[in-house]
C-alpha cells in the first residue's frame, strides 16, 4: 500500500497498513448501522413535517396517519446494507422508496 507524504507517494509501514486494514473493517463492521442511522434522520424529518396533525386542536386524517405509520415502518426488515441503499435511492429530488405524503394534506 502507498500513502501520500508532503505530495511524495511512499510505502506504507506494516503497521500502517494493519491499522488501515483494521479502520477498514471496523468501517465495514458498523456500516449497516451507520446507514439506518443516516435513513433515520431523514425519516425523522419527514415524521416532523406532520407533527403538528398530533396537537390536540387539529383532527389528523387517516391518511395521514397511515403516512406516517408507514414512515415508521420503514426500517423494518433491513438487515443489510444493500436493502438500506435501496431505501435511499434519490431520483428527481425525492427519495422514490419512500412512502408518499397524501396530497392536500
């Protein structure tokens, strides 16, 4: 393995390479955990644009609360890292896996 040193490519120590491959796997290791953590946050942002349906003045429409039970729902069963990916799929400014907010609402 080859690093960069002041723009000089230099062989890596053995010691450096052993704890680049360990950084590596530990990477690996927590990646699945890493991703959910991500499609959490952005789920999480989606639940708190409705949340104000939840106040006690305003009626929230079975639409709405199907929406957002889907939203909830939406990391169960993902137990790889490809099946994250997929809920992650971005196209035309939208995450095109995700559930889709009832128009009008």
């Amino acid at each position: 393995m080859k690093k960069l040193v002041n723009g000089i490519e230099m062989d890596m120590t053995s010691q450096e390479i052993a704890q680049r491959e360990a950084d590596i796997q530990q990477y690996k290791d927590n990646e699945l955990n890493l991703k959910l953590d991500f499609l959490r946050s952005i789920r999480n942002n989606f639940l708190t644009e409705t949340d104000f349906y939840a106040n006690s003045d305003v009626t929230m429409s079975d639409a709405i609360k199907t929406y957002r039970q889907a939203l909830r729902d939406l990391t169960n069963g993902l137990d790889t890292v490809a099946k994250v990916k997929t809920k992650l799929e971005f196209e035309d400014g939208n995450y095109i896996n995700f559930p889709t907010k009832p128009s009008g609402e």
